[in-house]
C-alpha cells in the first residue's frame, strides 16, 4: 500500500486554493499584519487572520473554514464513504464558542466535532488528531498508517485553528508572540506569530480508482517525544533527529536524497534552537531549509497539513521557497537557510514539526511515477 497525494486545498488569509497560496508565497508575500482587536487582546498582535471568512448562523468559523477546505479539494473527486476516514487536525476546535456562553457537546468535544464535519461532507467514518502543534503532521502519518494497514482506501486530512482569545492569552502569558514580524532562525527573532488557516490533503492507496494519476505520496513517517518540559523543547534536539531518522527509514532514504527541508521554525528562542540541533545530529545541515511561519503564522493543528501542501507545491513546481524574516544565522549549529527562490529539479523533502508536551514528528514526501501495486 501507499499514500498517494491526490489533491490538496489550503484556505488561508493568502488564498482559497494551494496553487493561490503557493503564487503569493513564491513572491515572499505574507498574509500576517498588525491586529487591533480588544477581543482577542487588550495589545495589537501581528497574526494571520481570515477576514473574508466568518461564522454562519449554523456554523463556527472553524466549520466554515473546514467545510470551505474540504469542498475545494473534493471538486473533482467522488470518494467512497465506506472506504474513506476523515481525519480532523486542530489543537483548540470551537473553543472560541464558550466565550458566548455556549456548551454544546456535539460543538466543543473534539471527537464531536470530527464526526459532525465528516457528516457534513457526506463521510461516516471519523478521527481528531489533537497532539499540539504536531497534530498535522501527526494526522498525515496516521493516515498514511491506515492506508498501509489496508484499513481504508483514501484518508481525507483537513488541518484547522482559528484565533481566539484563548488561545492569544496563552501564548501572552508565556512571553512567546513577538511585537513585529516573526523571523525563524534570525539573530533577532522574537518570538511567534499565530495565524488561522483550514488546509486539507486528500491521500489514497488507489488513486487510479479515482481516475487520477498521482506523482507526490508520503513515503515515511517517524515520531518521539524528548519529555523535557510542559512547554519547552529538547535542549539537545536528539529527540527530533530520532524521529527524522525513523522517516527516512520508513522512507528507504537517506540525508543526502533529501532536497529540502520544511522546519517547525516558529522563531522562538528554544525551537529554533533545538531543531538546529536536531538538524546537525541527522546530518542534515547543509540541506536547503525553510520555515513558513513568515507566510501564514503558526496555524496550530492546521500547520502540518498547512506547511505540507506548501512543499507539495514546491516538488510540483521545482522550487525551493524562501525562508521569509530570515537575515542573520541566531542558532548554535548553522544551517543552509533559504534566502532566495531557488529553481532546480527536487523529488523529495522532509516536513519536522515539534510542540508542547516535548511531542516530534517528521514526514518524507516524494515526487515519483505513479505505478499500481
């Protein structure tokens, strides 16, 4: 079995589809800017908001964002529902609905809310992957594991978090959201940036049931958790090296096959830190590196499904993107970070993510001719 990109969408301040995103990343424009909003805090924020989406009458902002995402990257594929698993990535769900007093069951538990999505979509079968902020690369490698298993033919992965008072005020009380524009990596880097975004990644074992000729699928995944601190990373950043090892394993790989790499980068002092590390301990540290948070913020659970698409646009594409806010090395073990737009044939990349709760997931995913098995 294999795990087959068939289609993607990303729904984002930036644009409605991947290919809109992509087009807009590739020319290092950012969806993030200042934000005045006393309900989200009492001091402006710079974030990535979507204004030209809201709730309905019936729907949360979130379900709106998922519903948009899913539709989009549904348009030309008919699945079917007894084979399908939907899978829904997010960290905090509808929260924001308890600050109007609202507790619906089906609305606010997250496993309630996967199913009330699937439903939606016309699908019965349902998951939620809520493990911080590897919840979307941790969602692609569960459905990757399904597909394997022979458990389902086509996983439906849609990421989602949208900003909140909550979750605002959590990242104010640890001294985390920087006063400008976050810049991963950099000497000068202060701190995150959130965002808000819905991004969905439809895999299958048999794309050609589907009348579709695949050229991307992951090929390996690998997880750990360094145990270090409710909110602080591995200081060594072995951990990490340790999941990316078991991607490239999975992946029947090696460092140097790997044409670029996708980091967490969310631009805090201790992340950027120990993924430096980790990065040297897998011996990868002259491969071309970027971070997408100068783009879209930290979108939370939908980050790894977020970030994913991106670098599929990329392996599509031949295109190496530029690691936005990036000026001067602020890590102890140097990089090869992305300064420019680099064009050149790629097949293969690696996507890290790391979150609270010491948690670490990597991803390998590949451009290659489709073949039946």
């Amino acid at each position: 079995m294999s795990a087959w990109v068939v289609s993607t969408s990303l729904v984002s301040p930036l644009g409605f589809t991947s290919e809109e995103n992509y087009a807009m990343v590739r020319q290092e424009i950012s969806g993030l800017s200042e934000i005045n909003d006393t309900s989200l805090s009492s001091n402006p924020i710079f974030a990535g908001r979507l204004h030209n989406l809201s709730s309905s009458s019936t729907q949360s902002k979130l379900e709106v964002m998922c519903g948009k995402a899913v539709s989009i990257a549904l348009k030309n594929i008919t699945l079917n529902p007894d084979r399908t698993l939907y899978i829904l990535s997010t960290t905090k769900g509808n929260i924001e609905l308890l600050n109007a007093g609202s507790y619906d069951p089906a609305k606010i538990h997250l496993h309630a809310t996967a199913k009330l999505l699937a439903e939606d979509a016309g699908f019965q079968h349902s998951l939620v992957i809520s493990n911080a902020c590897i919840s979307g690369v941790l969602a692609i490698v569960v459905a990757k594991r399904f597909l394997d298993a022979g458990k389902y033919d086509h996983c439906i992965i849609v990421g989602a978090d949208v900003l909140s008072q909550f979750v605002v005020s959590g990242f104010e009380s640890l001294h985390a959201l920087s006063p400008e524009l976050c810049r991963p990596f950099d000497s000068e880097r202060k701190g995150i940036n959130l965002g808000e975004a819905a991004s969905c990644m439809v895999l299958s074992s048999t794309p050609e049931t589907l009348g579709i000729r695949s050229t991307i699928r992951v090929t390996g995944g690998g997880l750990s958790n360094d145990a270090n601190h409710i909110s602080g990373p591995s200081r060594t950043g072995l951990e990490l090296a340790q999941a990316i090892g078991q991607a490239l394993q999975e992946a029947q790989t090696t460092p140097e096959k790997i044409d670029f790499i996708s980091a967490h980068g969310t631009a805090t002092l201790f992340n950027d830190e120990m993924e430096s590390k980790a990065f040297h301990h897998a011996g990868m540290k002259e491969i071309p590196l970027h971070s997408l948070k100068g783009y879209f913020g930290h979108t939370l659970g939908a980050a790894g499904i977020v970030e994913s698409v991106m670098c599929i646009q990329s392996l599509l594409n031949d295109e190496i993107l530029v690691s936005k806010g990036f000026e001067n090395m602020g890590v102890s073990q140097p990089l090869n970070i992305s300064k420019e737009l680099t064009q050149k044939p790629i097949t293969s990349c690696l996507k890290t993510a790391s979150g609270f709760g010491g948690c670490n997931a990597a991803i390998v995913i590949k451009k290659e001719l489709y073949h039946s098995l």
